[in-house]
C-alpha cells in the first residue's frame, strides 16, 4: 500500500469516525493495516501522518485521578447491582457512556481485582451516600478472578449463516477450521467471518447489545447488510 492510499484510508476513517481521528493501534484493528506499513516507511509517528493527512492528532486525555476512578467504579456497581467484570466495563463504555474509564485505567492506577473491590469498599463506607453498594461486594475470603477478567484468553466471536439469520457466538480459542465453531448445530451454517479476541464474553457481549433491537432468539439476529459489513469489518477486537 503506497502513501496515497494511506492517507485516503485515515481520512475515511476519521469521516466514518465523525470527524475524529483515530489512534494507530484503532486504525491498525479497522482496516487490518499493520502499523509496519507506514512506521519507519513514509512516517515518525502517527501524528506526523495524521497531520499529512490535512488532520489535527488527537490530544492525549488527562490521566484520571485515582478517586475519580474509584467513584466511577462504585456508580457501574450500584448500576449493575453487582461488582463490575472487565465485559461490564467495556460494555459500558461502548455502550452508554464513552467517557468511561477503561480497564486497563483502572488495573494501572488502582490495581488488581482485589485491591479494586478493597478501595471500593473503603469508598462506599465513607462515602454515606454509597452505602447500599457495600452489600454487592464480594467478602474478602470470597475474592477470585472473574471468568470473564482472565488474562490471556485467546478465543473467537464468530458469525454464522443458517437460513436468513445470523448467529453471533464465542469460542475460547481461535478455530483451526471454520467447521469446527458450527459441531452443534443440526445443519451445517456458513462461517460469514471471525474475530480473534483474548475477550471472547466482552466482544460477544458488545456485538449482542449492539444488535439487541434485531435479536431473534438467543443468539440468534435477522441482520442488514450493513450490520454484516460492520461486523466483517473487525478482525481483531
């Protein structure tokens, strides 16, 4: 790919991204152009190619202070009900409030999972305000990675064709042969495309809340093909 299409591929996306760039590990996921392909070739830095591109690089966010973090973690657990999984806070994000924190802004400044509930607590109980969050925590000695926080997971979010429907599913690996993700169902579907993620629950659960108006039964959607597009459009997440 030469310098021209490059540059033809950061402005459709930062047009399709309402005017705003994206970041190179963003755009590298979107278009499937590896950051290797321009880095050290025509550009320094993604900045120097968004500003070739007749764009103005994003400003780096100010980092969030621990107790903003802490406080908006205790809001998602009143929310939900429950202490937050890594899927609740990408859906979040993805879904409801894009200024939420990530994860990893949370592991980074905070700490791990058990430290998280810890400073939640220490939160909740002199915050009175937050007292009813108290009850959803896990005690100290009930504490353990959630099924869904496991680092390291390698897996799949799939999409199948049977008929005029669509199912959206998960694997906890990545499927040497598409045939494999389709063994328990009746008739044989067509695999449309597959998604590597080390977050199959997150990413399924993304892909079924943004389809939720179109959810047939279970798993299963009537979707356009633009949704289809949407979906195809992601290699890895």
């Amino acid at each position: 790919m030469d310098k021209q299409q490059l540059l033809a591929e950061i402005r459709r996306t930062t047009k399709e991204n309402g005017g705003t760039p994206l970041g190179y590990r963003s755009f590298s996921e979107l278009t499937a152009i590896a950051v290797s392909q321009w880095r050290g070739r025509y550009w320094r830095s993604w900045s120097e190619a968004l500003q070739e591109a007749g764009l103005t690089p994003n400003v780096p966010k100010e980092p969030h202070g621990r107790e903003r973090l802490i406080l908006a973690l205790t809001k998602l657990a009143a929310k939900l009900g429950r202490f937050p999984t890594q899927a609740d806070v990408m859906l979040e994000k993805r879904s409801d409030d894009p200024a939420f924190p990530t994860m990893s802004a949370f592991t980074r400044h905070l700490g791990e999972r058990g430290e998280l509930i810890a400073l939640v607590r220490q939160y909740a109980e002199s915050h009175p305000e937050y007292s009813h969050v108290l009850p959803l925590l896990p005690a100290a000695d009930e504490i353990a990675p959630a099924e869904d926080d496991a680092p390291g997971i390698d897996g799949a979010v799939y999409m199948l064709k049977l008929g005029k429907h669509y199912k959206i599913g998960k694997s906890f690996r990545v499927p040497q042969r598409h045939r494999e993700l389709a063994i328990e169902l009746p008739e044989k579907p067509d695999v449309i495309h597959v998604i590597t993620t080390d977050d199959p629950t997150g990413i399924e659960a993304y892909w079924h809340n943004r389809f939720a108006a179109k959810r047939t039964n279970g798993e299963w959607f009537a979707l356009t093909r633009e949704d289809i597009r949407a979906f195809k459009q992601r290699r890895f997440m």
